[in-house]
C-alpha cells in the first residue's frame, strides 16, 4: 500500500519555480540535449528532471517516428528496458510486508527443481548475485527473440543450468534472475506481476501511461537501431513473454518522475524496506557490488546515486535519483547502439547541483576549447599557465599531444563533469568529444585562474 500518498496533478511541462529561474533552466537544458541529440544522430529523446522534489521539466526533442515523420511529445512512451527491475523489486518487498515471502527464502521453497534452488535465496535473485546465467545477454535483437514464450520456458531453458559461480561470490548481471523472482512473487502473492503493479503503483501514483509495452500506443516511440556511423534503421521489437518482471515495462518520462518522487519521499514502502531496497549487497567475502535490489548504486560528483539503466531492442533508457539533493533525471531514447542517455544525464546534474556560476563556467569551458585547438596544432599559450605547467609542455610533449588529438578529429564538444577543491586549488575534470575519439582532461587551476596542470588523458 502506498503510505500517505497525495497524488498532485503535476505538469507536463516546467512547473512553476521563480519564472527566471525556470526559463533559464529550460533553456540550458535544452541547449545541451538539442546538441547532443545532434552529434548522436538517434531520431529522438525525452527527458524528466525532478528538483527539490517535484517534477520541474519535461520534454521531447527530435522525432519519435522518421517514416512516417513524428516529433514526440510528453506523451510518447518509451520501453524502459531493465529499470522495470525496481518495479519487481519494490512489488516483492510489498508482498513481503503481507507475510506472503521473504527476501531470504530460498528458490527451492517455490520451484524445487531449479540448479542448486535450495542454496540461493531471492534476495540473491535480485541482487544478480545468485550465478544462474544471463539468457539476454545481447545487444541486438537475436532470431529466438522474435519468436513469442513464456516466462517459465526462459526460467526453464537457463535457470536448470549448470550455474556460472557459486551463489553469493560473484556479481554478475542476469536477466533470468528477475524472471525467475516475476515468477516466484505471482506463486508467493497468488497475483499476476503488472496487474498488481498497476493497482499498488501505478494507479496511486497516476502514471496513466505506465504498462505492460505489448499493449501499444499510437503515441509509442518507435523503435530503431544503428550499425557503427550509419543512420537510424528500423528494428523489431522482442516478442511477447521476453522480458516479463526483467524488462517488459514501456512509460513517458513524466510517469516515471512520478515513481521517483514517490520514491524519494519514501512514500513507496515502509522505512524497513525501503532500507532492503537501497541496501547495497555485499559478496559473502565482503566485496562490494554496487548494486542493492533492482538498483545500481553510485555517485556524481560526489554526490550519492540511485540508478538503473535500460536496453531493449530499440530504446535505451537511463533513470538516476540524486537522493542528497532530492532530485532525479530520467533520459528515454527511441535508438539503441548509441551513448546519449549518459552524457544527457550528466549534462542536466551538472546544471542542477553546480549552476552557480554558469557564465564563468561557459567561459571556462570554451577557454579549455581553445587550449584544445592549440595543443592539436602542437602550441600552447604559456600565459595561461603556471611557471610548473609550462615545463609540462616539452617539445616531446607538445609533439605527441599534437599527434594523438589530431588522430580524433574535430572537436565536438567540451563538457565539464567534475570540481572540486584540492591543494589550494581548483581540479577539474572535462569530457572532451571530438570526431573519432572522447577523452578525459584532468585539470588543475590556481585562485588566480592560471593552470597548474593540464593532462589529456585516454
């Protein structure tokens, strides 16, 4: 049951904020994603950014459909992929607090005859650290896949293997994990997977478009792929009974802002299982994983991270709370074979948590540009830098530098990913995009602006 919930009529385009404050917003957010929508050459994205707790942008950009030509808009539904995880994460720890199962039940408790089910429990199952092998472990769309089964065939066809290591010393990502803890939470609960999920979930919190993606829209995003540089192509889509509680879930942007308010607020489950959900899981000899149940755990900037990502044949999609700052940015796309959704991402956290001075950063970024231009033509301007910088720059330095950035080609982009404060001074980190190659700039810079270090790095 979800706990205290008032469901608001958020829109689906900025919020009030200060009126500025939200064009501004607006404006450099869509800046940043029109331009790397561009360079990507996927046919389109959407976007949600939650600050302060509530949903504050929410928008389209570039077409939803090529043939027939269709520009998305807030309401096209993208397939999410594996952030539908959480969702069968969050129903099993619901169905736990009913008494119905626990995390530490073991496999064999539900289906007696899977590879070594006595010594794996759910948890594992939701952990990825159980060692039942991956079946979706491509990253196109394979001919058995456009061919319809069940979730029982999938759980069936690898779950009775020879497992990959032994439960709880490994992590390793798994699909048949999840289906299998799909098919475990509807014999525990005696209730299908996604109508419960519309009923505990979706409905209480009004995500109108959220649903099973075999149930179409004429409003979808459809989907498409790409081989190496060449164009958006149309592709398949996985058939029915692939994907179930591991990625069957399609939804805008908008919807699953919803969820991550909700989930911010904590109003999803109770503080015990909250506390299970954002867990993370650790290998039986202590070793980190990363990851919690149906979540990826990690950072920006320092700043602690909730994540998931997704990929179905056609779409990617990338989902990333910020609970420290209240916040989320979730970034759907209609291509797959194609990084857009982590630069989006970054691109809009960096404008939320370090906007205060977006004019010196503009400034120092296209000087980083300029320094750039030089070092490919084998020059550098000495007065930007310090007198220990300057004898950084040897003439064999400056040689190889010239070489290997020339290797990459045009410079794209210049995006700043990193500051923080060390040694007196300011370090910087850049992810530097150009034709043929992305590299990392690690920089120092002095309280007198000057540059103390300078490295390109691979």
């Amino acid at each position: 049951m979800i706990r205290h919930l008032t469901i608001l009529a958020f829109s689906l385009a900025v919020l009030p904020m200060a009126a500025q404050e939200s064009a501004d917003l607006d404006r450099q957010i869509s800046d940043k994603v029109t331009a790397t929508l561009k360079r990507s050459g996927a046919p389109g994205v959407s976007i949600a950014v939650v600050k302060d707790g509530k949903l504050v942008l929410a928008k389209a950009f570039g077409k939803a459909s090529i043939d027939p030509d269709r520009a998305p808009n807030t309401d096209t539904r993208y397939a999410v992929g594996s952030i539908s995880k959480q969702f069968t994460a969050a129903a099993i720890l619901l169905v736990e607090e009913q008494g119905k199962l626990s995390l530490d039940d073991p496999v064999s408790k539900y289906f007696p005859d899977l590879t070594r089910a006595g010594e794996i429990t759910v948890r594992e199952l939701l952990s990825h650290t159980s060692g039942y092998e991956d079946y979706a472990p491509q990253d196109y769309i394979i001919p058995d896949w456009t061919r319809p089964t069940t979730p029982k065939a999938v759980v069936d066809g690898w779950a009775k293997k020879p497992l990959n290591f032994d439960p709880g010393t490994k992590w390793q990502y798994s699909n048949t994990n999840f289906v299998l803890a799909g098919e475990i939470f509807e014999k525990a609960s005696g209730q299908p997977l996604l109508p419960f999920l519309k009923e505990k979930f979706f409905q209480p919190l009004g995500m109108q478009s959220a649903s099973d993606c075999s149930v179409a829209s004429p409003s979808d995003a459809t989907a498409y792929t790409r081989y190496a540089g060449g164009p958006p192509r149309p592709v398949k889509r996985e058939a029915e009974g692939w994907y179930f509680a591991a990625g069957e879930l399609c939804m805008t942007p908008s919807d699953l802002a919803r969820w991550d308010m909700a989930f911010l607020r904590h109003e999803i489950l109770s503080s015990r299982s909250y506390a299970e959900f954002t867990r993370e899981v650790r290998l039986k000899n202590g070793d980190a994983t990363h990851y919690a149940l149906g979540l990826t755990l990690g950072e920006f900037n320092r700043i602690p991270t909730i994540s998931h990502g997704g990929e179905v044949s056609g779409f990617l999609s990338s989902n990333t709370v910020y609970p420290t700052r209240n916040a989320a940015v979730i970034v759907l796309t209609n291509q797959d074979g194609n990084d857009i959704n982590g630069p989006i991402t970054s691109q809009i956290a960096t404008l939320l948590f370090m906007p205060e001075q977006p004019a010196v950063v503009e400034k120092d970024t296209q000087t980083v540009r300029t320094i750039l231009a030089g070092l490919q033509k084998g020059k550098v301007d000495r007065s930007l830098f310090t007198q220990n910088a300057t004898t950084y720059f040897t003439d064999l330095a400056l040689k190889d530098l010239q070489k290997s950035l020339t290797a990459c080609g045009k410079l794209q982009s210049v995006t700043r990913t990193s500051d923080t404060l060390r040694g007196g001074m300011t370090h910087r980190n850049y992810r530097a995009v150009f034709q043929k190659k992305t590299v990392t700039l690690n920089i120092y810079v002095m309280p007198d602006g000057k540059y103390e270090q300078f490295m390109v790095e691979e």
